[in-house]
C-alpha cells in the first residue's frame, strides 16, 4: 500500500538534508543581506546629497581588484569541487588553502580601504553616509572571515586525506557559502562603491 | 526502512540527558518550562499596568512596597514604560514563541512524521542555550540603570535610540531580540529541513496533520522574515553603541541622520508575518483537535491546507497597514488596504471548515477540544475587529487606540493563549508521561476563556471611545475620565483571570510529578505520535512507520466494521473486511 521507494543508501540522504539546510540558512542570511540593503536604499533616498561633498569619496580601483580577487577565489572552489568528484582528492588541499589565501587578501585589501578611509576623516560616526558604508562593509566582512577560518579547517582536512569522490560534503556546503559571501560583495561593490 | 535514519544511541550521563540534550523531546519540555516561566512573568507585568489603569497613582498592593519602594509603592512613569514595553516583548518573544513554536513545534513535528528526531539535533541543541542566553539578557536588562527597555515593544526610533532611553537596559534588551532572532532561525531551519527531509514512507504532504502544517508554514516565516527584524536589532545597536545613524534624526543627528520611518518598515516587514507566526500554529492545533474530538473527519482537509498556505504567503505582502498614518502614499495604503482585507478570506475558509467539521460531530468535551473552541472564538472577534483596523477610513481614527490593543490581544494574544493551553492539554500525556486533571483542567478554561475575552472587549469599547494606548494615567485628560468604571471593570476581569490560572499552575506541578500514568492513546486517536508509549523512547519509533492515509480518518463504518471502533492509525493496515477482526484493537499500528 505504501509507495515504493528507490534504495539509496543514507549517507547520499543525510547530505541531501545538510545541503538543504544549507540552501535554507543561506535564504534566510539573504533577507538579512537584503533588509541592509533596504536600509541603504531608504537612507539614501532621503538624503540630499551622496555623498556630502566634504567627505572623501570612496576608491574604486581597490574595490574592483577585489572583486576580481574574491570571484577568481570562487572560481578555484568550484574547481576544488570538481576535482573532488572526479576522484582527485590530492588537488583539494592545495585549492582550499590558495581559496583561503585569496580571502585573506580580500580582507587584508578591506583594511587598508578603511584605515585610508578613516585617516581621511570618514568616521562611523559621520553621519549616514559613513553609517552605510562602514556596517555593510564590516557585517560583510565578518561573513568573509567564518569563510576564511571554514576553508583553513577544510584545508587541514583536506590535506590530511579526509576528503574524497565519495565523501566531500562539507566542502560542497562550504562552496555555497563562500558563493554566496561573493555575490553579496558583487551587490555591494555595484551599490555602495559604482553608483 | 531503518537504513532511512540513524538510530542515535541514548545519552548516559545526567548532563547530556537532561540538560545538554539533543533529543527533541527534552528540548520541547525545556522550551515549554522556560516559556511558562516568562509567560507568568509577562501576566504579572499585565496586572501591574491594569493596577495603574484601575487606581493610577496609587500603590499597588501586596507587591508594591517590595518593587516600588522608592515612590511608596505606586507606579512612577519610568515604571511603567518599562512595565508595559516588558510586558509585550516578553509575552511575544520569550513567552508565546518558545511555548508554541518551542515546545510544540519540537515536541510534535518528529513524533508526527514518524522521524527520529530532528534533521539537526545539534543545531537544536544550541537553538535552544542561544534562546535561554537572550532570556538572561532579558532579566539582566531589570537590574541595570534606568531599568529595563522603555520604547514600547515596538521599539520605535527616536525612542528607543540614546535620546529616548539612553540606559543599558534599552541596549540589553535590542540585543536580547536580536538573540533570540538567531535562536529562532535555528529552529525554524530545523523544522523546515525536517519536515521535507525525514518524513516517514507513505506521509504525503497532504497526509501531515495540520499541526505540523501549521509549524512548518510558520517555520518558513521565520526562517525568511525574523533576519530582517534581526537587522532592524542590529542597526539599533550599532545607532545606539557606535553613533551610526540610520534612525537618528532632527537636531541630535549628524549631517540630517537617518530615518525614523526605516525601523518602522523594517521592523513591520518582520511584523505582520510575525503576527501569522503566532496564529499559524494554533490554526493547526485547532484544526486537527476539532476533528479529534468531534470524531469526524476535518471538513475539506486540503482546503484548510490551502487556506493556510494562502495566508502564509499574503502575510508577507500586507505590512504596510499597520503605517497607514506614518504619511505613505495613498495609493500604496490602497494597496495594502485591499491584499489585507483579501486576508479574510482564506481565513474565513479555515473558519467554516471548522465549524462544518463540528457540526453535527459526536463531540467529545474535553479539556483541550474545549480550549481550541474558546481559540476560534476569540479568534473570530479578533479578525473581525480586524477589518476596522485594515481599512484606512476607520484605522485613521482607531489607530493607536486601545481598540488596536484590544484586537491584537484578542488575535496574537488570547487565541495564542488559548491554543497553547489547548496543545499542553492535549500533549502532556504524551510529554511526561502522566495524565493531568481534567476538573481543573475545566475551571482554569472557564476562568480563562471568559475573562480573557471580557478584558480585551473592554480594551475594545475603551479605545472606541477615544482611550489611546499606552496612557500612563489616562483620566489627565477629562474626555476619557468617563472611562475610569470600564477600565476597573476590565482590571477587575483581568485580576480574575490571573486568578484564573492558579489551577493550571497546581495541576501542572501535581501531574508532572504525581499524576496517574498515562495510557498510549488516551484520545484515540490515529496520528502517529499516538502508537509509541507515553512519554516515546529516546529514538522514537523502533521501526519507521509506513503511513496509509490521512491523519483525520473517524467514523469510517469500513474501520467500524474491521475493527470495531470509531477510528484507526495513520499507519495501521486495515485487515480485510470478509474476515473476523484479525488484531485487538490496542494494537493500532505498531507493527
């Protein structure tokens, strides 16, 4: 009576659940994401002029490398992905480790747009403009470094032969995160640095 | 079928049983005992503003001395801002949601799917330490400076920013809803992950009970809409301890500051779903207990799904009715105006497919069947007060009136009251293990249904007339003077049903530790969570059951022919009719 269900074996289960519950957080961190940006968009319609014109403008050139440096990082987690379902396990440490190297220079970037920011006289404090600016960059960045600290793990397991073609899942998870870091940063880059 | 779930082996030590648990039903009891705890909390707050609405300015007795010793025992206006701003958070966040989203949604969602537990014990685990974290945060917000949190539950900037309550208990409490935001996203991943992962072979998405329905549709809410009040929270914090400037505005801003009205849009996009987060589980309850003890199946089962699922996903769309006076664009107001009042309609479906699944039923008046009656009703008079509250014609002169109080008591408050009650009644067999009183179980009803409707139709007639919510000693002004007798009344009614709950207090205690054992299906009813003992093994179910129909299937004269009674389980295979009764009856899918 009851219907028939195709074998699978409860490893490819579990990880069909982890992997949703990962697509869910992500949905939810998204309105997250979205409500600051909400925020942003309704600050700055208020506001009569973006930016005031005594404050500094922000960079554009160092913002834009990173977000080459932080789309390229993608690019070779995927690419660790890839290897790992075809069984070449021996090229997932080194791509995780070069993934997190290329997040910490996002972040080392990130630090020196802000110190340079800050010394020309862009303070949290200054009103609105400054606001948007500095809460949606750190809360991003923030995000960037559980990406960072999860790949350095991810690295060590890696390297010490824990991942394979038949069991890589929490690189698969890690990869939709670290995805998902880079787009917000794409909408960000295009909102808060371009227009 | 056991190769779907791992079996987890059961916890030794006394840490990890009982204190430290990933089994979901210690998780669920844990969430209800620390909600009950602040739901008395919460109650005793609403005594003291209906003390203050009663006999402003004088002190309150028995207590008063004790919290207010510095004004000899009456209620000072700092006081009460805290007072009833605590009262609202605290019932909303830290009482309702951990008992019915908690306990219930924890307690049920497995046991009724045939799961082992949750797809995430862990997750749980910690789901439930980060709630209590923002409960402590709660109760140190009291012992602070300047006391607790003082906006209003609400919390609007500019008041709730450092110029409107500069003290840490306003900052402790942001960050207490910004926790228990994180504590709630972590549940609601779970349930939604386990209801479409782990339920049991055979246990469709139309065969779910409608309580899980209810939980896993307000699961989603809170996965997609606590984040964004989570960020309302964290721009709050960052406003308050960093002097950024979102909400800041007018003079104690900085180059213009920010908007006011952001928090408002933020905090009601979050809000109005909130509101069905609260509903949509007692909608469930109610649902399957009408059927349970009406002995009848759920009048168009799929359409009350329906309606359900309509409703879900309309609440994310109507936020704008509660800034119909906030200066939004007309055309807009007509626009929420007309997707609000579009809520009543899958609402009044849900209405009408209850009230055809009594009728004519051979209804059973037990303790919970009698609390999820007085949940419709008081749900009725709360949506249908609600109607003046969406149209903007008559919300311009209701709004922020007591009328607005009395409604949303009556919805968010009374049903939610009403169904959580509903559920424990129905539940606690199975939750501990023992049965409760069902002679006090009748009184604390009575008392509760009663009274709690007179309150909130007084707060209703008093905000008719012109009394505005929140007013600290309300006859200052000498047009809202002739309502002192209708407030004491409503004070009157409001002590009773605080008194009211003193039986439900004794007989919760006396059951947990000295009521007589429970039986396996003291309801008999088919639902899956019924075939394990009272209270379940820790892994549940020993085989995952495989489900055969729906959760509702009574009076069935094929059932009755079979097997000689007015029901059979979810999962219970019906033996041929041509042949004698093949099993006892007690044996109702088990095997």
């Amino acid at each position: 009576m009851g219907e028939i269900l195709p074998y699978r074996p409860p490893r490819a289960r579990e990880e069909w659940t982890a992997y949703l519950g990962m697509v869910i957080f992500l949905a939810s961190w998204a309105m997250m994401f979205g409500s600051l940006f909400f925020a942003y968009g309704m600050v700055r319609a208020r506001s009569n002029e973006w930016p005031p014109a005594d404050l500094p403008s922000l960079p554009l050139v160092v913002p834009a490398i990173n977000s080459v440096v932080l789309v390229l990082s993608s690019a070779v987690l995927q690419l660790v992905l890839v290897a790992l379902r075809r069984g070449k396990a021996q090229l997932a440490g080194p791509g995780l480790g070069l993934t997190a190297v290329l997040g910490m220079v996002f972040l080392g970037l990130q630090i020196t747009t802000w110190r340079s920011l800050f010394d020309d006289g862009l303070t949290p404090q200054g009103g609105p403009y400054a606001s948007v600016f500095y809460t949606l960059t750190c809360f991003h960045a923030l995000h960037v470094l559980v990406g960072i600290l999860a790949l350095g793990w991810l690295c060590r397991g890696a390297l010490a032969g824990r991942y394979s073609a038949a069991r890589f899942l929490p690189v698969r998870l890690w990869t939709l995160y670290w995805h998902f870091v880079g787009v917000v940063w794409l909408a960000m880059f295009v909102t808060v640095y371009v227009v | 079928m056991e190769e779907l779930q791992h079996i987890h082996p059961e916890p030794t030590s006394f840490i990890r049983k009982w204190v430290f648990s990933t089994d979901h039903k210690v998780i669920a009891r844990q969430f209800l005992w620390a909600g009950l705890l602040f739901l008395a909390f919460g109650g005793g707050l609403a005594m003291l503003i209906r003390w203050q609405w009663a006999y402003p300015g004088e002190p309150v007795p028995a207590v008063g001395s004790l919290l207010f010793s510095g004004s000899g025992g009456s209620i000072t206006p700092a006081n009460y801002n805290s007072i009833f701003t605590m009262h609202g958070l605290i019932m909303i966040f830290f009482a309702i949601t951990p008992i019915m989203i908690g306990a219930f949604g924890n307690f049920c969602i497995p046991l009724m799917i045939g799961a082992r537990d949750m797809a995430f014990p862990k997750l749980n685990m910690l789901s439930f330490w980060t709630f209590l974290l923002s409960q402590c945060l709660v109760l140190a917000s009291f012992f602070v400076q300047l006391g607790s949190g003082a906006a209003g539950w609400t919390t609007y900037p500019p008041l709730s920013t450092n110029v409107g309550t500069p003290g840490l208990g306003q900052t402790l409490v942001v960050a207490a809803i910004f926790v228990t935001g994180v504590a709630t996203i972590m549940g609601g991943l779970n349930y939604v992950t386990t209801v479409v992962r782990l339920r049991a072979p055979g246990m469709t998405y139309a065969r779910m009970p409608a309580t899980v329905w209810g939980l896993w549709l307000t699961a989603i809410l809170n996965v997609l809409f606590v984040p964004v009040l989570g960020s309302a929270a964290l721009l709050l914090l960052l406003d308050r301890q960093f002097g950024t400037q979102f909400y800041v505005a007018g003079s104690s801003a900085v180059r213009g500051g920010g908007d006011p009205i952001l928090f408002q849009h933020l905090f009601w996009i979050f809000g109005h779903p909130e509101v069905y987060i609260l509903i949509l589980p007692p909608w469930g309850f109610v649902t399957d207990l009408v059927s349970f003890f009406a002995r009848k199946p759920a009048y168009w089962f799929k359409g009350s799904i329906f309606a359900m699922s309509a409703v879900t996903i309309l609440s994310a769309v109507v936020y704008g009715h509660h800034m119909f006076v906030t200066g939004m664009n007309p055309m807009l107001g007509q626009s929420f105006m007309t997707l609000t009042l579009i809520i009543s309609v899958p609402a009044e479906l849900l209405f009408l497919n209850w009230l055809h699944t009594i009728w004519k039923g051979s209804i059973r008046l037990t303790v919970p069947m009698l609390f999820a009656l007085g949940t419709i009703f008081v749900f009725g008079l709360g949506g249908l007060t609600g109607l003046f509250l969406g149209t903007i014609s008559t919300d311009l002169y209701l709004h922020d009136t007591m009328f607005v109080v009395g409604h949303f008591h009556l919805t968010m408050a009374a049903a939610a009251f009403l169904g959580s009650f509903a559920a424990i009644y129905f539940w606690f067999p199975k939750m501990f293990g023992r049965n409760m009183n069902q002679t006090l179980g009748k009184w604390h009803f009575w008392f509760s249904a009663v009274f709690i409707t007179l309150v909130f139709c007084g707060q209703l007639a008093a905000g008719y007339a012109g009394h505005q919510r929140r007013l600290f000693d309300p006859y200052q002004y000498t047009f809202l003077q002739h309502l002192h007798p209708l407030n004491r009344w409503t004070s009157y009614f409001a002590f009773l049903l605080g008194i009211g709950q003193l039986p439900f207090v004794y007989n919760f205690f006396r059951s947990v530790f000295m009521g007589t054992k429970a039986e396996m299906n003291p309801w008999e009813i088919g639902t899956l969570e019924w075939t394990l003992p009272s209270p379940p093994v820790h892994h549940n179910f020993d085989t995952i059951p495989t489900v055969h129909r729906g959760p509702h299937e009574f009076a069935n004269p094929e059932v009755k022919k079979a097997l000689g009674r007015d029901w059979i389980g979810q999962a219970e295979e019906l033996p041929k009719t041509e042949k004698a009764p093949a099993k006892p009856a007690a044996a109702a899918g088990a095997s």
